[in-house]
C-alpha cells in the first residue's frame, strides 16, 4: 500500500470530520450526523475522494475502542447498580420489544433468520449523548423523566452489549437455538461480572504505582491504552467482541484516582479517532442503496418498530412519577451504538447493503428527530405546570434534594415546575437550606436545581457560569456538576462555609478573574459579612499559592515561608489554601513539601520554632520600620512608610528597609546617589545601592554598570516609592575596590545613551504565576556569560515590566536567577508581556535614553 496515498486520506478524513462537527454544531444537529454525511461525500459514492482501505478500518476500530472507553469512564458502578426499578423496567421493555418487533418484521419481508436476528438487535440500544445532550440543552436534567430515562439508557447500553455479542456469536456459527442463545448471554454476563470486579480491584492500585513512580509525562495515558486494549483482547479471546472489554475497561478506569487525569488527556485521542469511525461508516455506505424501494420500505417498517417499541418501553415505568410519553420520546434516538450494530452486521456479511442503508437511515430519522419532539413535550408539560402558585426557596431545596436521592414524588416535581419570576433577595431560612446545599450538596442535588430554574433564581451568578460549560462529549448527566475540590472536602469533611465556596467558584469558573467574581457573588447572596466575603475570594485566589511555592527550589527557606506568613495573615487562611490546593494529581514530592510548608507556616503563627523573631504580619513589619526611624517620622516619611509595597516589605530584613527609607528620603535632587556599604567579613559580598529618579531602564543600566566595573551580582532589591524615587541595592563580589564618583559618572553616562541589549538566544525563561502572591516569578537559566544579567534587565525594559525583587545564583558556568516581575500596573504578567520579554531576549532590543522604544532586531 502506498504510503503517501494513505497520509493523504488520512488527511482528508480528519479535515472533514472536523469540518463536519463545525457544521452540524452550528446548524444543531448531532456531530454524529454531519461525521456520517461528510464520510458519504468523501467515499466512493459522490466524490470518490478516499476509498475504504485496511488502514482506515483500522484506525476506526481504534476509535470505536475509544467511544467505548469513554462511555465506560463517564459511568460507574454504582450508578448502575442505583438505577431506580423504573429505569431497569423501562429499560428491559426497551430492548426486549423493539428486538422482537424487529425479528418478526425482518422475518416477515423477507430477511433470513441470521439477518432477522441481527436487525432486531441493532433497534435494541438508546442513545445515552444524544437525550443527554437535549435535556441539558433544556435545562431539563434534574426531572423525574430525565433520571428514568438517562437510568434506562445506562442500563440499555449493558444490555445492548450483551445482546450484541451473543447475536455475533449466533449468526456467525448458524445456530439460533434457545440454548445457545442461553449459553452465550450466560457467557457474555460472566465475562463482564469477572472482568468488571476484577478490573476495580487491580486498576486502582495498578494506576496508584504509575502515578506514584513514572516520571515520564505520557507514561499514565499509554498505560491506560494499553490497559484497555488488553481488557478488549481478553474479551476476544473468549470470542466476545472487544468493543466489550474496552467499556469494562472504561467501568475500572473510572475508579481510579486518576480518573480525571485520564479523561483528560484521552479526550484529545478521542477527539482524532472516535470521528474516523462514523467517517469510516459513510465511506462505507452505498448511498445507491438508499434509493432502492427495498430499502425504503425496510427502512420505514424498522422505523416504525424503533418508535413504537421505545414510547411502549415507558410502561416499564409501573406506577413510578412521571411523564410516560416524555420518557418514551427520550427512549427513541439509536445514534452510536444503532451504528456500530449496523457496521458489525455488513462487515461479518451477515446481511446486504441494502439493509445496512435501512439502518442507517433509522439511526439518522431517529436521531435527528428526537430532539423537537422532547422539546414540543417539554414545553406541553411546563405549559401544563404553568398555573401551579410560586413556591418559596426552602421547599424547592428540600424537593430538588429528594429528587437527588431517587425519592422524589410527583409533588416535589410540580413543586420544582412552580418558578417564581426574577431573583429576588433571600430570607434568613432559605440562605440556611442554600449554605446547606453548599456544605453538602452532591451532584445530582445541584444538578436538579439549575435544571429547574431554582438556582438561576437564588444563585444567578453561579447558574449562569454552569450554563456555559460546554456539553458536546457529556453521557454523564452529572458531568457539569462533578466538581472534584469540592467532593474532596466534603468527604474530608472541611465543610466550612467560606472554604465550600471557594471550592465550588474554582471548580466551576473557567478563569481565575470569573473564579473571584464567582465567590464573591456567592458569599454576599449568601449573607456572609465583608469578612468573610474576603477571606472566601482570598481562598480562591490562593488557592495553587502552597503547590507552587513547594516546587520552588527555596520555597522551604526563611524567606519565603515569612512572605508567605506575610500574605496569608493567618493560619486560618492557610488551612483554607491547603484544603484547596490538596489534589490527588499532585506529585507524591510535591505533596510531601506542602505538608512542610504548612507546618513551617504554622510556627510562624504559633509565634515558635525557627522564624519566632520575624513578624508574621505585614502590618507588624512596618510598625518595626517606624520604630527604627523613631524621631525622623515626620508626615512625608510616614507617607512613605505607609505606601511600601508588601511584597518588598516581606522579602526584605527590617533594617534594611529602615536604612533605605531615609536614603530614598534624603534624595531631593535630578542627579543620582550611590553607596557602598562594607561589611565585618572581608569575604562576605558588600552591598551597592543606587538612588535615582525611576525611568524605564534603570535597572539595566544599573546591572550593566556594576558588570562593566567586574562586580559579581549576588543578588538585588528594588522598590520604587510613589514619589518616584528608586532605590536598587545589590549584593556583589569584586575583586578590586569600587569608587563611588567613578560609578556616580559612569551610570550619568549610560543613562544618556542608548539601552542596547544583545542578542541572548541561549538562556531560557521559566514562567511561574503562582509561586509568589504578588508578582509573576521568572527563573533564567543557561550559560554564565559576561553580561547575561545585563541582558536579561534590558529585555525587561524593552517590554515595559518591573523588575522587584532578583535573586541571582550560578554554579559551573550556568546561571540560575529569578526575578519577581509586574506590569506598570502593579499586575501579574500577561501572555502578551511575557512573550515580549522572550523576544527581546532572543532578538535583541534597543531603548532610547527617555525611555521611547527605538526598535527590536
């Protein structure tokens, strides 16, 4: 087989199953739909443009492996064993009447008794995304008729697997006795009780190890892969059909702590090959065949038996609340699974194209025509509920919560039908049934609120943000509501008020500035008071702050641990940034040095062990600083004194800010200072400081002129007051002695030449936004070359950031410095800002001496 020939109808396949899913998402149908449409265009039936080949039906039967999977892994085992007696009835009427309907209306035009058998099947199975996807699409989740029909689909698609394999098994050995038939579904439950309970028991630890030990960044997801393939290749070796063993395997991924993990990196996968499949099915298709009377005739009389033997799969409901037509609508679409029976079917040969298209076209109508009909349904019934009084927020609390138990009646449903326009201001007793929802709420419980319009009423802004997680790849009706922070803290049982919020605005904000919006909203609805507003919004925002720091190479140092206390202010708000920030995912090392952090943390606030004489407090820091000035405290310097930044006032010693102040103060000129301050220890680095006015590229300057004069910057300090003024102190090593005129003159002269910054394409930054509270950390690593460090302070000037902080390090020819940067509002770096400074770097830049950019090469 050609190569090239093969890369291109890859390439063409993955073009247009991409465009196909744009396409159908836009005009609102199913992707499926457009990825079977855009596979008949492509094939030999119109354009002729890819051919079926080995190749292809490979990488389809991958994909179909992986849709498998991820139905698997969006359930779990306990939800089918919880499906209520009204799902499991409604779904063995599902697939017990549409396969015999099939049977006998295959038998009677015509079809032989292995063709009759397999068409019977292929009308057995409901669609669990495409109901799903309409009922989100409605906000209607959380009825009564959702839950029995989504449990129904649950519990379809196991049945519809084991009738799959045991028809397989059937047709291909010519045998449809009632023994065989007997033997194998016998055969089919055996393998899936083994394999499911042997599955749970060895995935969890086995998965456990690989997170624990790999250190390889796809070692999980090939591990999970390869799981996999071995549960399908265990299915085929007891002659079952591997799509089996990958849908046991995604029940036993889903237990494992790296469940989401999985899932995650997966979906990409998925994303590739799970299309090439329907793709595969339309390259396949004859669309000649759709044409044909005969298959027109087969294709209305299946439909007629999809229809009716799923509305007549509601009497399975027995008495249970509900709308039975509305279950029996939701019942109808056969989508994925309709299509790998139909695919199976034409490729074992045990039946023709021609009804292979009549399948194919009962998949489509059913498919396509669902949605409008459980939307006409829906909108009769709320139609119906419209006259019912308003109800009060308590008792929709209460009955959305029996509805999350499966204990609901038809009265808890009309009383979540009974909407009260408008949100409104809340009662004492309905903030105490909402926190509770909070503190304790599970998936199905939220789930049943936002569905019913509850929570858009009480919680707008936390509704609102719901609304707009995205729901194409959704099975699990819970899926927008699987929130992992705070599942983690209600089982851990921190479930304080301020802590459930935080965790409920991270899990479900797509970015940090809504995640803040989001528990600030939630906190004041709530009724907490302005401090708990705050310390709710500071839990968000510190939430990765312990993780991050942890990894820094000094995050365990005295320094950092008192900045940390600084920012924190309290122990209280540790703790909260710890329960945020405890993730399974976390690497074990990781781990393990947040446990120290805290600790450490924790001696600071208890006023013990190896920071007791450093102040916990930022406020505490600048009540030392006014002590060492004493007398000189006058309005302008308490002026100053008030407006130091925190960040300089953590990292920087008492003193040393005490000294700088009455520098910064006494400089009233345009020119510059300098001074050198020896130290005891004639080994020891000695500091320089400069005083001038702020401009953009002093720093540079400064580095550049202590790297002229031979000096070796241990580390630096910079703080700029809102005057203007600027103060850089350096920590440096020389080997001969500096003089203060001479680096006074010398500094004159750079500041009016042009700031040129060579090219430095061999260092390398490392961004880090969480490893410090204020300000975006970047670490530059490569090669000591001379003038490196000037380099690196003059690409932060072409890009307009301010340096605050620099700990400079090397050892054997490379350098290891981090710099603690800001915008010039104070800010975080942005995406935009840090890819200025990386080109300047790389490229070089040029700076006028006003500060004007002149160009970047």
């Amino acid at each position: 087989m050609d190569v090239n020939a093969v890369l291109f109808d890859i390439l063409v396949v993955l073009v247009a199953a991409k465009l196909a899913a744009e396409v159908a998402s836009r005009i609102g149908i199913p992707a499926v739909v457009g990825e079977i449409v855009a596979g008949a265009l492509i094939g030999p039936s119109l354009l002729d443009i890819v051919e079926p080949n080995d190749v292809l039906a490979t990488l389809a039967e991958l994909g179909v492996i992986l849709l498998l999977l991820d139905v698997g892994m969006e359930l779990d085992v306990g939800d089918l064993r919880s499906v209520g007696r009204a799902a499991l009835g409604v779904a063995v009427v599902g697939v017990v009447v549409p396969f015999a309907a099939g049977f006998g209306v295959g038998s009677a035009l015509g079809l032989g008794g292995s063709e009759a058998v397999f068409v019977g099947a292929a009308l057995t199975a409901t669609s669990v995304g495409i109901t799903a996807r309409v009922f989100g699409d409605l906000r209607a989740l959380g009825t009564v008729e959702a839950r029995t029909v989504l449990g129904a689909a649950v519990a379809d698609d196991v049945l519809g697997l084991i009738v799959l394999t045991v028809v397989v098994r059937v047709v291909t050995e010519g045998s449809v006795s009632a023994g065989s038939i007997a033997g194998l579904a016998l055969l089919a439950i055996g393998f899936l009780a083994v394999a499911i309970a042997g599955g749970l028991r060895v995935a969890p630890p086995l998965f456990r190890a690989v997170g624990r030990r790999s250190r390889s960044h796809g070692t999980l997801i090939a591990i999970a892969l390869a799981f996999t393939l071995a549960i399908a290749e265990l299915a085929h070796a007891v002659q079952l059909a591997p799509i089996v063993g990958a849908f046991v395997a995604g029940l036993a991924l889903a237990r494992t702590h790296q469940a989401d993990r999985i899932r995650r990196e997966l979906a990409p996968i998925g994303h590739l090959f799970i299309p090439v499949f329907f793709l595969h099915i339309g390259i396949d298709a004859d669309l000649a065949q759709f044409t044909k009377p005969s298959a027109l005739g087969l294709a209305a009389a299946l439909l007629g038996v999809a229809v009716v033997g799923k509305l007549v799969a509601a009497a399975g409901m027995w008495g249970a609340p509900g709308d039975r037509l509305l279950v029996g609508i939701g019942m109808i679409p056969r989508g994925e699974v309709g299509l790998i029976f139909a695919t199976l079917g034409l490729r074992e040969g045990i039946f023709g194209a021609d009804v292979y298209a009549a399948l194919v076209m009962v998949v489509l109508v059913t498919s396509l025509g669902t949605p409008p009909l459980l939307r006409w349904r829906l909108r009769r019934i709320d139609q119906r509920s419209a006259g019912v009084a308003g109800t009060d927020v308590v008792r929709a609390v209460a009955a959305a919560g029996r509805i999350a138990t499966g204990a609901g009646s038809s009265d808890d449903l009309d009383t979540l039908r009974a909407p009260e326009p408008g949100v409104r201001a809340l009662t004492d007793e309905e903030r105490a049934a909402l926190v509770e929802v909070v503190q304790h709420g599970s998936a199905a419980w939220w789930r049943a609120l936002w569905a019913h319009g509850v929570l858009h009423r009480v919680l707008p802004e936390l509704a609102e943000a719901i609304d707009v997680i995205p729901i194409d790849d959704v099975v699990d009706p819970d899926a927008r509501f699987s929130w992992s922070r705070s599942a983690r803290l209600r089982e851990s049982g921190r479930d304080g008020e301020v802590l459930c919020v935080a965790a409920i605005a991270l899990d479900v904000a797509r970015a940090a500035d809504a995640a803040l919006a989001l528990a600030s909203a939630m906190a004041t609805r709530l009724g907490l008071d302005d401090a708990g507003v705050a310390a709710a919004t500071a839990a968000v925002r510190d939430a990765d702050l312990l993780p991050a720091t942890a990894r820094r190479t000094d995050g365990l140092d005295e320094g950092p641990v008192v900045a940390l206390a600084a920012h924190f202010g309290s122990f209280d708000h540790v703790a909260r940034a710890a329960a945020l920030g405890d993730n399974p995912d976390l690497e074990p090392w990781v781990a393990h040095r947040v446990g120290q952090l805290v600790g450490m943390l924790a001696e600071v606030f208890d006023g013990s062990g190896a920071a007791t004489d450093l102040a916990p407090s930022i406020d505490e820091r600048r009540d030392a600083v006014r002590d060492l000035l004493g007398t000189e405290l006058d309005a302008e310097t308490e002026h100053v004194v008030a407006g130091l930044p925190r960040a300089y006032l953590a990292h920087t010693a008492v003193d040393d800010v005490a000294r700088q102040v009455r520098r910064g103060l006494a400089f009233r000129g345009r020119d510059i200072e300098v001074h050198i301050d020896s130290v005891d220890d004639v080994d020891a680095p000695f500091r320089v400081e400069f005083v001038a006015n702020d401009r953009v590229g002093l720093l540079a300057r400064e580095a550049r002129l202590l790297a002229e004069f031979g000096a070796d910057i241990r580390a630096a300090d910079v703080v700029t007051w809102a005057s203007g003024r600027a103060l850089a102190s350096f920590s440096v090593d020389c080997p001969v002695p500096l003089d203060v005129a001479q680096l006074r003159r010398r500094l004159r002269e750079l500041l009016v030449l042009p700031l040129l910054a060579p090219p430095c394409d061999h260092l390398r930054l490392e961004w880090d936004d969480f490893g410090s509270p204020w300000h975006t950390r970047c670490a530059v690593v490569g090669e000591d070359r001379p003038g490196a460090l000037a380099a690196v302070t003059a690409a932060f000037a072409a890009a307009r950031v301010s340096v605050h902080r620099a700990v400079i390090a090397s050892s054997d020819d490379q350098i290891d410095d981090v710099f603690e940067l800001s915008d010039r509002r104070g800010s975080k770096l942005d995406a935009r800002a840090k890819f200025a400074v990386e080109r300047a770097l790389a490229a070089g830049s040029v700076r006028a001496a006003r500060g004007s950019r002149v160009g970047v090469r």
